[in-house]
C-alpha cells in the first residue's frame, strides 16, 4: 500500500489514495498500526482520499487510537496539497466532503507549482449544546464552571463539526512545547469526562491582546498534537463570545502559526495555514 505523509504545522497525518486503489479492509486497525511513532510510520492519524457523490473527493480522518473523526482542519489542507501536487485532482478551489459537510478549500501555488498554504472555509460553527454535544449548561456553555477530579475549570464549549472544549488560563498552565506540564496532566481527564458524551479537544489559551493567542491542545483520540485546525476555530469563535478576542486572530501553536477570521457576512470560520509533505512510502499489506 502506498502512501504519503504530509503535516500542516506539525500535525502529521498519513495520507492513502483509495481513489485508484481500493479502500483498506480494517481502516481503524491500520491506523492504530501506522500512527504508531516506534512500530509504524509515526503519525497523529490516518487519512483517506475516497470518490465521493457530492464533491470532488471526501475525505476520511482515523485518529491514532483508530476512532474515526468527523474533520481535521490541518488535514484538509494536507490532503488538498496532496490531490493537486499529485494531479489526483486539479482542480482549485477544491471541494471535499468530510463528516461535517462539503468544504471548501483554496489553495497557494508557489513558482514550483506546488501548493504551499490553503484557506479553508470551515463552515459556521455549531453553538447548540445537544448538537455539540454536550449536557454543560447554555447555547453555546460560555464560561461556564466544569469540574473534573476536584478541579474547576471555566469552559465555553463549540463545534466545528467536532467537539471543542476552551479554557483560558495564564502562561505558566501552558508550560512547554515537550508536554510536560498541566496540559499532559489534565487533557486525557477532559478528553472523557461525562458532559461530553463523544468526547472532547481541549484547549487551553493564553490571551496575549485581542488579536493574538498561544494555545496548547489535547487532541481527541490523538492526545498530545502540535496543532489542531479546527481547534484554532473554535479558539477563535470562543474569544468572540466571550468578548475576549477579536473576530479576526493569529493562534500560535507548537507547531507554528494560524490565521483565523470568523466572519460576520456569512457567519463562517476561514482558517489559513501551511501544508507539507515529508515522505512517500510503502506500507506492507
């Protein structure tokens, strides 16, 4: 089996192509094996590039435990790389089906030819506690009080067709970039406590002015990432309702920087972002 491995800040994703070759029996099982960092290709998960009815390819995301994931905003923009670079698809703007609907990505070709940076519209985010889902108080939660293993965090829950829990604190919660702080500590608590029945990616902010963020994920199913693209989205829309931060923002993440605009037109998040590709490779069947 063929494969590609690209990253958008850090947030590394191996990439099949099931548009000319078939789909792989136990997607889940592959993945939990690939994603492996000692024993397989290392990667926060497993993403395939399948036909799809209603655009022009549709993407399927597994974490690395091998639960399946509705959308990955650095993915996308990894996997519209991959379809035009390799000319599965040359088409731009790109349209992919994910698990939160058709979306839109465009994409930056450099002098090489190559796509370097892609704009993705993520659609509106999704502000009702049951379509989030959770059973936290509110339409969306915003600041509310969430207690896990004795502590008490103040969260404001959205979905970007995923769920997304943000807390903000102060710089030294953050602590630093390896994961040996509170983030590593709390993130796997959060990630299954029971207000989120399908689970949650927490993100912990640190408010620098109201256009600048640093912020540090626990991503679900994945745990420690670089970055997370649809979290940076729901950063951005949780500092709106809060009144925190501006509707436009720069996240800054392990990994390197996003620039997010919720935008008041149309009521949808806009996330910009760089796409590489690492390595191509062939997995044993």
């Amino acid at each position: 089996m063929r494969f590609v491995k690209l990253h958008g800040l850090g947030n590394d994703y191996v990439y099949v192509d099931c548009l000319h070759g078939r789909l792989p029996r136990e997607p889940e099982e592959l993945s939990r094996r690939i994603s492996d960092r000692h024993f397989g290709v290392g990667a926060d998960g497993l993403i395939l590039i399948c036909p799809s009815e209603r655009a022009d390819v549709r993407m399927r995301i597994f974490n690395a435990d091998g639960s399946e994931a509705e959308m990955c905003g650095n993915g996308i923009r990894g996997l519209a790389k991959y379809v035009y670079d390799h000319g599965l698809v040359r088409k731009n703007p790109l349209h992919v089906e994910t698990g939160r609907g058709v979306l839109v990505v465009e994409m930056e070709v450099g002098a090489d030819g190559k796509v370097h940076r892609a704009t993705v519209n993520m659609g509106p985010p999704i502000l009702r506690s049951v379509d989030i889902p959770t059973t936290l108080p509110g339409d969306p939660p915003r600041d509310v009080a969430w207690t896990v293993a004795g502590q008490t965090f103040r969260v404001t829950a959205v979905s970007m067709g995923n769920p997304h829990a943000v807390i903000y604190v102060d710089g030294d919660f953050l602590g630093t970039a390896e994961g040996t702080d509170r983030v590593a500590e709390w993130g796997p608590r959060l990630e299954r406590a029971p207000e989120f029945p399908r689970r949650v990616n927490v993100h912990f902010v640190q408010v620098h002015s109201p256009r600048e963020v640093t912020m540090r994920t626990w991503e679900r199913g994945s745990g420690l990432t670089l970055a997370c693209g649809t979290g940076a989205c729901a950063v951005c829309v949780a500092g709106v309702l809060t009144g925190r931060t501006d509707r436009h923002l720069q996240a800054h993440l392990p990994g390197g920087n996003l620039e997010l605009h919720w935008s008041a037109a149309d009521n949808c998040v806009y996330m910009t972002g760089p796409a590489v590709e690492v390595f191509q490779g062939e997995w044993p069947d």
